[in-house]
C-alpha cells in the first residue's frame, strides 16, 4: 500500500498549510507518483463532485442564514429569547444559549452563529459586567448546539459522504439540540450563580410582552419546523429545503422591512466566500477518496479497528476519542467530509445506526472545535472578542465538562437520536 499521500498531507496539516491545499496536495501526489493511472483524472475527480444535487443544499443554507441576518430576524429572536430568560441569574448568558438553539434552524454554522454573537452579545455583556472571558466561553459552548438543530450544514456534509438520509439526520438533530441547550443553561445557571451574575432584566417580563416578542420571531421559528415537516410529508428533498428556507427568510425580511435591494450583493458575496471554503474542501477530498478507494485504506482501517473489538460501545468510545484528536487539529467540516466514507462502513459492520453515528461524530468534531490546540471555534471567538486563548480555555472548563458529558449520553443513549426518526419514518 502507498501511504505517502497520507504522510504528505499530514505534513501539509502540521506545518500550517490550509486544510483544503493539503488534501489537493495530498490527492495530486498519489496520481503524480503511482503511475497507476492519467494525472488528468485528478482534474475530473475535483469537478465530478460538483455535479451533486445533494449538495446544492450546502449553499443554500449558508444563504438562508446570511439573509436572516439582513432580515432583522436574528435581532428578533435575541428580543425573544431575552423577554424569556433575561430575570434568570445571568440573564444575558442564558439569552446566549437560547439563541444559538433558535439560530440552529437558521445559520446551520456553529462558526457563523458564534461570530454574529460575539459581535453582538459579548460587547454587551462586556458592558453589564461580565467577564469576556466568560462571555467567549459562553458564546463558543453554546454555539454548537446550532450544528445539531436542523438544518445544521454538518449534517448535510455527513448525510451526502456517507449516503445516509438528510431527512432522518434532521430529525435526529432536535431532541439531542433541545436537550444539550437545557444541560448547557444549567451549567450557565450553576457559572453565574458563582461568579455573582446579575439578570439583565430587573423582573420578568409581562406575558404579553412576551407574546409579543414570540410575535416578532415567530415567522423565523417556522423554517425549521417547515424544513422538516416539507422533507417529512415528500413536498421537497432536503437541497429543495434550502432553496424554500433561503426564499421564505427573504420574504419575512420584506415583510418586516428590513431586507433592502442593496443588501442582495452583500448577500451573494457572503455566500459564496463560505461557499467556496466548504465546496473546495469536498473537492479536494474527494480525488484523495479515489486515492483512498484505489489502495482499499477505507477497508483496511475497518478491519484494523474491528480486529481491536467488534463490541459497538467500545467501538463508539474508540472512534470518538480517534474524532476529539483529528477535531484538535483538522476543521469540522474537513474532518467529516475525509473520515466519514472511512467510518461509516466500520459501524455498519456492527450494526450501529448510521443516522445515530452521524449524530455523534458532527457534535463530536464540533465540541473538539473549542479545545486547544487549533480548535477553530476558539480562535474565531477570541480573534473577535479580543480574550487570550488561555483565559478562555481556564473559563470554558464547566462547558467541556458539561459537553463532554453530553457526547457520553449521545453516544450511549442512541434513541435520544433515533426516536423522532423511527416515529416518523416508520
């Protein structure tokens, strides 16, 4: 077997090269060196993919989010989730939770969603004397419940490298969202509690002005349910989703008159920078696959990893410790898009639900996402709210805790995942 792509890109990785340059790096030598076949079938391995309507979906999402943004319908949603737990100790960090699980269905970006907040809600918090460091940790932590919620971009990457239904992922993302998002609101509870936080609100607001704050969010609140229950009754395919989230969040942003003709050249610009981030990575990835396929390393690390134990609890334990290193250092959506075709045929083998695993390795790589040394999530925070990465990890201790903790019970508690979509589905 050739290992040497694999050895040149975890060179590319280790010496600061971009992931996507690495992987093309990695990809190209192997056609260079072999011998086996044309170069020129590199080229035709980086453009075939592009033909996926599957992924269509990727952009679209992004756009959705994007526009919601423009819209004014993320400024109406912190309003909402602040008329509901701003008298709470700590109220502006529990409104930083609540947010990021209403966003899930929105910026389906754990990078997106804690970059608007830490422009938005770490200055304000900043103000009403929280400790940034505080702020980042919360801020990044609860970003990740925005991977999990629908339609969250991991689980369309995962859903179309490991030919698994887009449709149950969505599903399986809501319970496990909903209840990361109360775990985290109590460790947030249980941190201001400590630190002497005081509520945002003097007292809770009046039910009627909390309706009327659900009121000014309520259009925004639809596109998840709407996304899923179209998937769910066949009205359209998930990449079909995309396209009636992105159109409807443009009309709400009219409605509410917010959403301006100049905004659409901004819009497009934004979309397609963090389009062409994901998009080239997944090229990239995909001629090394052909690499991969050609010298049968998929099945190899199978048998490798089944010869240790064919035990599915210990296999999940392995194959989550192997995903919390490679997230260290690798981006999420890298990491899902090169391990998942390695992955997902081990699983299988021992009869581990491939919509459940997908559940766990998309919260997994995006938790390793704020752990030292190169989590991604980190050092986006940090770069906007300006804290050191030191005291950032000191105050993101209780959150590892507590998500550590919560990829324990995902992993072991596999109908947590798979209730909604066996109900559904069957």
């Amino acid at each position: 077997m050739t290992l040497s792509p694999v050895f040149i890109l975890l060179f590319g990785i280790a010496i600061g090269i971009p992931v996507a340059f690495a992987i093309a790096i990695a990809g190209l030598s192997f056609f260079l060196i072999s011998g086996a076949m044309p170069p020129e079938i590199f080229i035709q391995r980086i453009v075939a993919v592009t033909h996926s309507f599957p992924l269509l979906a990727v952009p679209l999402f992004v756009m959705t989010g994007v526009v919601m943004n423009y819209a004014g319908i993320t400024s109406r949603m912190m309003t909402f989730a602040e008329a509901m737990t701003g008298h709470w100790k700590g109220g502006l960090a529990q409104v930083n939770v609540l947010l990021s699980t209403l966003l899930g269905g929105v910026s389906g970006s754990a990078n997106a969603d804690a970059a608007m907040q830490s422009k938005v809600l770490v200055p304000e918090m900043t103000k009403r004397g929280y400790d940034p460091a505080f702020s980042s940790a919360v801020t990044a932590s609860s970003s990740i419940i925005s991977v999990i919620i629908p339609p969250g971009i991991g689980l369309v990457l995962y859903g179309f490298m490991g030919d698994v239904s887009i449709g149950r992922l969505f599903l399986a993302g809501i319970l496990p969202g909903i209840v990361i998002c109360a775990a985290m609101m109590g460790a947030v509870a249980i941190q201001s509690r400590r630190l002497g936080l005081q509520p945002s609100l003097d007292r809770p607001m009046p039910w009627i002005d909390r309706g009327r704050a659900f009121a000014g969010a309520f259009l925004a609140l639809l596109v998840p349910i709407g996304i899923v229950g179209g998937i769910r009754f066949g009205f359209f395919t998930p990449t079909e989703a995309g396209a009636m989230a992105a159109m409807f969040a443009a009309i709400i942003g009219v409605v509410y008159g917010e959403l301006k003709f100049t905004h659409i050249r901004p819009i497009l610009e934004q979309t397609m920078q963090a389009t062409a981030v994901i998009l080239f990575i997944i090229c990239a990835a995909n001629a090394f696959g052909f690499y991969m396929t050609w010298e049968r390393i998929p099945a190899a690390v199978a048998n490798a990893m089944l010869a240790m134990t064919d035990n599915p609890l210990l296999l999940l334990l392995a194959i989550n410790l192997l995903l919390i290193i490679a997230g260290m250092f690798i981006e999420g959506s890298a990491t899902i898009i090169l391990l998942t075709p390695i992955l997902v045929p081990v699983i299988m083998k021992v009869g581990i639900d491939p919509v459940h695993f997908g559940i766990v390795m998309v919260f997994n790589l995006t938790v390793a996402g704020i752990t030292p040394p190169l989590g991604t999530l980190m050092f986006t925070t940090c770069a906007i709210t300006g804290v050191s990465i030191a005291d950032f990890i000191k105050a993101s201790v209780p959150f590892y805790i507590v998500l550590f903790g919560m990829l324990l019970v995902l992993t072991f508690v596999p109908q947590l995942s798979l209730w909604l979509p066996d109900l559904k589905f069957n």
